[in-house]
C-alpha cells in the first residue's frame, strides 16, 4: 500500500516504522518548525528509532495527502486544526485511520465523528487502537491492537494488509465502545498514577474492577456494547496504561500526586475534562474519571479525592449486600 502518516510523535512514528517493516510504501509527514521532523530530517532518529532511507520524510501536507490511506496521529485536541487544514485540498475517495486515542473535549464528540463532518462524504473512517509500547514494540515484543470502522469491507483489508508476527489485529465490532473505552482508559491510567504517587498501589485492583464498570455504564448509555469495556481497547489496555513504566498517563498521575512536574503528553488530562461532558449529556455517574478531573482541574487533595472515591464505592458495596440479605 502507498501510505501516509500525519503526525511525527513517538506513536505516529513507530506506526510509520512498523509499516514499512512489514513492506509498505509509507511517507512520514511532520511541520517544518516540528523538533521531532528536525530531528528525522537531520539524522533519520528521534532517540528510540532509527527510519530507514525507505521511508521518505515530507514537510509538505499535500504531497502527504496523495497517498489513499492518510493514518493520523496527532494530540486528540488539535484533530479538529488539522483537518481545518486539509479542508482546502478538497481529499475525496481517501481512508482516514486515526492512531490516536481521546475525544474532543468541547464538544464530547468521538474523534471519528469529528473526522466525518469535517470532510467529505466520499472519505472513510477507521480506528487503530489497542495496547502497546513504543520500546516494547522495537525490542521484538509482540502485541494484539484492534481495527474498528462502520465499514466491515474497510476492516477487512486494512486488518489483513497490516498484520504481521509483530502486531495481530482484531476485528473491531463496536466502533462507540471502543472509541470511548480507548480514550477513558486514560483517565484511569492517570488514576493509577496518583495511587502510585500516594503509596496506594495495591488499590490498583479496585481501581480497574472499578473503572470496568463504570466505562461500561457509559458506552451502553451512549449506543454501543457495554462489554467493548472489557476488550482490548479498554480493560485489554489496562496493563499498559496502569502499571506499565512506559505509561504517558500513570507517570503523569504519579507525579502530579508528588507535587512533581511532568512534560510529556498525557492524552489523559483533555480527556478527563471530556468525560464531564459525556457524563452530564448521557446522565451517567463517573466517580473515577470526577475524581481525576477534580484532582487535575478543581485543585482537589489527591489524598482526600481518593479516600473519598473508595469510601463511596464501599458504602454502596456494603448497601447493596444489606439490600441483598
């Protein structure tokens, strides 16, 4: 396949790596004034990998665009930007594959439904999410990801043309639950971190039983299939996210719990202010990902927000039993 990856991070990157280890034609599109394309410009590296001479590197977003397949992985916040930008180039007949994991925080929207209004009908959308690190992937440790689309023709090839003994891909069948459970588990990963950061790692276990079933709740209210929560875009997703040393996420949490400063992404602050919004629009109670936001936006003690969340999970527990004897 001749593709296009928009986007120079460290996952947009190893996506761009790992498709031309498996024998496509892939351009790697970043800004000119972007640290990271410098640095692949300047030495073919950003630290962790190396991109081969195959491999052809553009700072130009319209010959980028002329490849059929245009994967995308950019900050969920800036998606919207982005495709502001291409609105100009009028892209028809194109696939959109969005390697990225968040929703749009102003208007609580999915990315995919941002990508279909803002281009035009005759362009596809699909989903590449799932679990994984970028240093476990380059030292050979395999892992299973998921494809998810409205359109199962769509699926099909894309799962077949990018599997390999690296990455097994899965059929997704619920492009909502999957979408949301992707973005959420973010939220709990950095929740997570805040436990590391309290000294309260063993809580872990509550946090996912947890944070399972309150996502799940959400999805189902929302129109997908509240069982999505424990596949491999969530739940699936939780080792890599919630204990993992190379989590964006639970680093963040961990250090903001400590009073530490952190300066990498973590895709999961945004979302934890969007998921306010989905819980307000589909009146479903969040404890978790409130917890979270009110830690990381309304200057809540992460020790008492987190005594407060596992007293309320325990009095309902308890009240339940009552009702139940």
């Amino acid at each position: 396949m001749n593709l296009s990856m928009i986007g120079c991070g460290r996952w947009g990157s190893l996506i761009t790596w790992y498709l031309d280890r498996i024998g496509h034609r892939v351009t790697l599109y970043g800004r000119s004034d972007s640290e990271h394309f410098k640095a692949f410009a300047e030495t073919r590296g950003n630290g962790l990998l190396t991109l081969p001479e195959t491999v052809t590197l553009t700072s130009d977003l319209e010959r980028a665009c002329q490849a059929e397949i245009l994967l995308i992985s950019v900050p969920s916040q800036r998606l919207r930007g982005l495709m502001e930008e291409l609105r100009p180039l009028a892209l028809q007949n194109r696939v959109f594959v969005l390697c990225m994991k968040g929703i749009e925080t102003e208007s609580g929207k999915r990315l995919s439904e941002v990508v279909a209004e803002t281009t035009h009908p005759s362009n596809r959308v699909a989903v590449w999410l799932g679990p994984g690190h970028v240093q476990e992937f380059l030292a050979g440790v395999p892992n299973c990801m998921v494809i998810d689309s409205l359109h199962n023709d769509l699926k099909a090839r894309l799962v077949t043309a990018f599997s390999s003994d690296l990455i097994r891909f899965y059929y997704g069948e619920d492009l909502i639950g999957n979408e949301v459970g992707a973005a959420s588990k973010n939220v709990i990963g950095i929740a997570a971190g805040i436990l590391d950061g309290l000294g309260m790692s063993t809580l872990k276990g509550a946090l996912m039983s947890r944070g399972t079933h309150e996502i799940a709740r959400l999805i189902e209210a929302m129109g997908g299939n509240p069982f999505s929560a424990y596949g491999l875009c969530h739940l699936g997703d939780y080792e890599a996210t919630v204990f993992s040393r190379y989590s964006h996420n639970r680093r963040f949490g961990e250090c903001f719990a400590r009073g530490e400063s952190y300066g990498e992404l973590a895709e999961g602050y945004a979302t934890a202010a969007a998921m306010q919004v989905l819980a307000k629009r589909h009146g479903v109670e969040l404890p978790i990902c409130t917890a979270v936001y009110r830690i990381l936006y309304e200057g809540a003690l992460p020790a008492e927000e987190i005594d407060r969340l596992f007293r309320r999970t325990l009095k309902r527990e308890l009240g339940a039993k009552a009702v139940a004897e």
